[in-house]
C-alpha cells in the first residue's frame, strides 16, 4: 500500500494543509485496516451471499420455499430444537461448573500449582475438538470403549443394558462439556482474581453476610463477564460441526448437519436450502448477541 | 466419503465456504460463455494422444483416494509409463464435489479444473444434464459392460456391499441381512457414511431392501428403510462411521462396506484386528462408478489417454489388485489376460454372479426415495 493512499484514508477528504502545519497522520488506522479487509471478505460479504442464495430454487431461480421450509419441514424444525437445546445445555452446564472450578483454583485457597495445572490443562482441552475430540470419546465410552469394557470386565456391570447410549444428543453433550467448561474457567479465572479483597472487607465492615457480598458486590461485578462468556458457549456449540459429524454422522439431527447434507452430499443437493439454513443460524445467533448486548448494559448499569 | 475438518466448523468457517461458493459461481455466471473442448473426435488413435498429451505434460485428477481400489498405483504407473505429471485435487471430495469443480472451473482453465472424474453412476445424468462431460470411446469400448451409448460415460469397476466382520469380537459370522437383526449384534452394525450424505450408505438401505423383497427393484427403498428401522429400535445400529479409525478400535466390529474396501482394510491390519470379508448371500447389489471426461478439461489428450490406459488390460488389472472388479473382467478372463494369483486372492466368483445392477433411472428413484424417507422412518423424525 502506498504511503499516499495511508495518508488519505487517515485523514478523510482534508484540504490542502498549509506546508508550514502538515497535518498529522493518525497511524493508528494502518492497524485496523487488515481488520475492515478481514471483516470485509470474511463475514460482511459471505452474510449478503447466504442471505441472496437463501432465495435460489436448485435449478437458480428465485424462490421462497427454502425460507418457508425452516418452519414448515418437521426435520428442519426439529434440526432447530436440537441445536438450540444441545447449545442452551452445554453453555449452562459450561457455564456453571467452569465457573465452580475457577472459583475453587481462584478463590478456594487451593495450593497454587493446582491453578498453573488446571490453566494449562484448560487451554489444552478448550482447543481439543473436531475428529480427534470426537475419536477420543468413542474409544473410551463408546461400546467398545475403555471404560465400557472396563465397567464389564472390572465391575460386571453392563451399562448398555440399562439402554444407555453415548450415541444421543446427551452423549453428544458430554462430548461438548469438554471444550465448554475449560474455556469457561479460561475467562473467568483472570476476572475472579480482578476481585479484590478488600470489596470484601469493606462489606464485612459494613455488616454484610456472604450472601450479601456475591449479591450486592460480586456478581453484580462478574455479570458482564459471566453473560459474555455463555454466548460465546452458546456460539461455539450452535456452530459445531467436525465433532457431531465424526461423532455419529448425521444421526443427531443438528442444522449444521443438515447443511453439511444440503451443499456437499453425494445424494441430497440443494444449496439454497443450505444458504436459507445457514441465514436461519444467523439469525439466532443475531438476536442472541441482541439480547446479550441488552443484559450486558443493564448488568453494567451500576457503573454509570 | 468423509470431510476431515479438525475442528468444529464455526460460524466463520460456514461464512467463509459459502462465500467461496458464492464468489466461483459468480464467477462462473458473469463470464461469457467459451466454446467446449468437445473438438476432439470420440476415437482417437493412440499415436495422436501420446503426442498430444506429452505436449500437455500434465493431468488434473480428483477424488481419487490412493488406497481406494488401488488408485495410488494406477496414478504412479501412469505418471512413469507415458511420463506425466498428474496433479490431484482433494481425494476425499464426493460425487457431488466433482461435478461442481468442474462447473466452478469452467472459464478458468487452471490446476484447480480437473481433467477426469470418477463418479458414482447415478450422478451421471445430472452431469449430463449440465453439459459438464465431453464424449469419448477408448479402443477397448466394445468390452465394456454398462456405458452410455454415446461415450459420455462408462463403468470402470464395481464392487459389491459386502460386511466388514471384525474377529474375535464378533463371534457369529453374519451370513446374510436378516441375520444382522439378531441381538447378538447389539450396537455392533455400522455403514460406511451418513445416508443423506453418501451414495455407499443408501446403497447399503438399498441392497437390504432388495434382499427382503427377494429382488423386487420397486419394492426395495421401501422395504430396506423398514429393515434400518427395524434395525434402529433393536439398538443393532451403531451411527459411528466406520473408516479404517473405528473398525481397528473395535467401536464398529460389523460394518457394511464395498468389497474391495474391506478387503484392502483387511490388508492393511493385517490381523489386529482379524477382518473376515463376507458377501451376503441376497440382496448383493454391484456399485460401479463411472469414469468420466470433463467438457471443460484443461488437458483434453491427457485426460483421453489417462482413460486409454485405465480402460486397457493392465490399467483393469490394477484395479483387480486393488480388490475391485474391473468392469471388463469378463472379457479379460475370457481371453486368459488375468493372472492366476490375483484371481485366487478374491473372494468365490459365484458371490459376484447374483449381483444386481442397477440402472440410472433405478438409482436415481431409489436414492431419491431413501434420503427423503431416511429420518421420518428409521429415526422416527418428522
């Protein structure tokens, strides 16, 4: 990029500056720059494509059957429910027990390499999913998975007798859990230290019980933290695919599946139905961050 | 066939692929129409190809997996015997896949433009439909067994549905499909793809389908999604794909495959575990894919003479090592072309004799049929 083209998009449409003042250059828009390119090509042009194509028969004419068969076909419907409930579970559950764990290594006055293992630990496992994710619970809880056998031979306990199965959409949750609630304690382990002890004190001084000091002072504190990271659960769970597909191929009934169908099978083929499917997930995922950015402001009331 | 994404697909990954898709496909529409290579006669003399294709240097393939049907030593013989470079693109991509980068391609005569497909027969006239072949008879044309008339495609090789058993955990060998019911197959039984995605597993509804209604065509998607319902409620259906990955773990001990898969499968474990390969004694229903020459290939002499050597004697009999039948086996056996040791390797040649082909318009009312029909009443969805 020439240094001209720099100087004209920092600074909009200036007149010509006198030569003695030379106007200054804000250097900070080269930064962002790749960021606008990035948003640009990435999510701002893709959107507009999903959105027209959602209105393509298969033959390229215009339609709005793609758009009403989302509310109309009961498998999409129930393609809906299904991601929607398994994201709501595995963001809850994430929620809940990654903020329980980072509480106890944060706050729990547990030794400090228990911290420095789960931190690292969780880095790990937050960054552990697709195929191998998928494998690794097959091979330990699948039929013929470790401790399935384990469970037989040790125990003579035959779980799969009680009609349990790892090959539903509560086995496929548990698959989640393993990268939600780790990336859960990533983001709240730095915002639990952000508590300081002396908000604490003061409430005690003040004649607060500790119910009290979480309902008044601390969760009013981590509110924003803690709604922002259930949507980013949420978000990463709704737009899952690798790890269902290797999971159990297409028997749990998820959106992303369903497109996965639509635009690459071998059998079924209607792109436009993937595009309007696709635009459907966009749209919940836009009144999600709608709504997160309403809580967030109320959450964050207190601090105006 | 199976996507191999490492992660999750997330929402800017789907952006990201539709986008793409969107941008080819603009591509495509806005520029103008160019003439097809279909200039090339539909036989040629092998003089004229050598000297054509040498001139090209170069030959564009796709979905072409080196360990399916032995495809990775038919590409290097080919690349020494006429000393070509053979550029392949994605070896995992399906049917589908193929014909549509032929179709993203069609103005942009790059590396990325394959020269020859190799698709599953029921795509054939979708393809045809699109205009994306271009027609050409190789000189062992008479030979072959199922063909379109006028060259715009042929068989290359089949195999048949056979099961995948894996030894010692399953104890009992299944010997045909309604075997596969019983409980001791409890969580046992896998296809080898997801059925609204690959043409292998609705084959595999197919073919149980045809053993129940004792070879009745019409019958069969009906009375083979009553069979994986069936299957479903008595908890014998495991959904775990099974690829090389879970059937050597043991998770899917009884999968339904090609024939030539689970015997090159067997191969390669070579007894951990022990695979026992058995073709069901009814509903044996022959998968033939189709060779095919883009009508836009950016090497149309390479992409024939990949097709001469191929459809020869010994490009056929690379198939056979790989486990599949070539399609014009019968020829070749009945000339004494094939050898010995390589027909003693392959299972008893009467399990081949009672399969059933199907033709286009069968597949297409049969795949049609079970996809749309698969989630409504195996999974009892809808």
């Amino acid at each position: 990029m020439s240094r001209e083209s720099d100087i004209r998009l920092g600074t909009g449409e200036a007149p010509v500056a006198p030569p003695q003042t030379p106007k200054k250059i804000n250097w900070a828009w080269l930064g962002v720059i790749p960021f606008f390119l990035f948003a640009i090509f990435f999510l701002f042009l893709p959107s507009a494509t999903i959105f027209i194509r959602s209105f393509e028969a298969p033959d390229g004419s215009f339609t709005f059957e793609n758009i009403i068969s989302l509310f109309t076909k009961a498998d999409i419907v129930n393609a809906y429910q299904a991601s929607l409930s398994i994201s709501v579970i595995t963001a809850l559950a994430g929620a809940i027990f990654g903020f329980l764990l980072a509480y106890a290594v944060v706050l729990g006055g547990l030794p400090a390499g228990i911290r420095t293992f789960l931190t690292t630990f969780s880095g790990v496992a937050s960054n552990f999913a697709g195929v191998p994710l998928a494998f690794a619970f097959i091979a330990t809880m699948g039929n013929a998975g470790l401790v399935t056998r384990w469970m037989e031979t040790v125990l003579g306990f035959d779980i799969h007798a009680t009609g349990f199965t790892i090959y539903n959409i509560w086995g496929l949750s548990i698959v989640y859990m393993y990268f939600q609630f780790p990336l859960m304690v990533l983001i709240m382990a730095p915002a639990l230290d952000g508590l300081r002890r002396e908000w604490r004190e003061a409430c005690e001084n003040l004649g607060g019980s500790t119910a009290h000091y979480w309902r008044y002072v601390a969760f009013p504190i981590l509110m924003p933290t803690l709604l922002g990271t259930m949507i980013l659960l949420f978000g990463n769970a709704f737009g899952a695919y690798a790890t269902a597909y290797a999971f159990a191929g297409s028997f749990i009934n998820l959106v992303t599946i369903l497109i996965g169908a639509q635009i690459q099978g071998d059998v079924l083929f209607n792109p436009g139905l993937g595009n309007a499917l696709a635009l459907g997930m966009i749209v919940i995922m836009l009144i999600s961050m709608i709504g997160y950015a309403y809580m967030q402001r109320r959450a964050a009331r207190w601090t105006r | 066939m199976t996507t191999s994404e490492k992660r999750p697909m997330s929402r800017r990954d789907f952006l990201k692929l539709s986008m793409a898709a969107g941008f080819s496909a603009w591509l495509a529409s806005c520029a103008p129409k160019a003439a097809e290579t279909g200039e090339l006669p539909v036989t040629m003399s092998m003089d004229d190809l050598v000297a054509g294709a040498t001139k090209e240097g170069e030959l564009t393939t796709i979905a072409l997996p080196h360990d399916w049907a032995n495809y990775g030593e038919i590409i290097e013989t080919f690349k020494s015997k006429y000393n070509m470079k053979v550029n392949e693109l994605d070896p995992n991509a399906g049917s589908a896949d193929e014909l549509a980068a032929i179709e993203a391609n069609k103005e942009s005569r790059g590396p990325q433009a394959p020269d020859v497909v190799d698709i599953g027969v029921g795509h054939t006239a979708n393809a045809m439909t699109k205009g994306l072949l271009g027609a050409y008879k190789v000189s062992t044309w008479d030979s072959i067994e199922m063909k379109d008339p006028d060259g715009y495609w042929w068989a290359e090789y089949y195999g048949v549905l056979a099961f995948e058993v894996s030894k010692p955990a399953i104890e009992n060998t299944p010997q045909d499909w309604e075997d596969l019911l019983k409980p001791e197959y409890k969580g046992k039984v896998a296809m080898a793809g997801a059925v609204d995605k690959s043409n292998e597993a609705v084959q595999t509804v197919m073919a149980a389908g045809l053993s129940r209604s004792g070879g009745d065509i019409e019958k069969a998607p009906e009375m083979g999604l009553q069979f994986w319902k069936e299957m479903n409620d008595a908890g014998n259906f495991i959904p775990v794909i099974a690829d090389i990955g879970p059937i050597s773990q043991g998770e899917t001990p009884l999968a339904i495959q090609w024939d030539y898969l689970g015997l090159a499968n067997r191969d390669k474990l070579a007894g951990n575990p022990e695979i026992e390969v058995v073709v069901p004694k009814t509903g044996v229903i022959a998968g033939p894919y189709a060779g095919g020459i883009s009508a836009y290939a950016p090497h149309p002499y390479a992409a024939r003479l990949w097709w001469e050597f191929v459809m020869s004697d010994e490009g056929q009999n690379l198939y056979l090592k790989g486990y599949a039948h070539p399609i014009r086996f019968n020829d070749m056996a009945s000339r004494g072309v094939v050898p010995q040791e390589m027909l003693d390797r392959l299972p008893p040649a009467e399990n081949y004799a009672k399969a059933t082909f199907l033709t286009v318009e069968q597949l297409q009312v049969a795949n049609k049929y079970i996809v749309e029909n698969w989630r409504k009443v195996v999974l009892g969805e809808g």
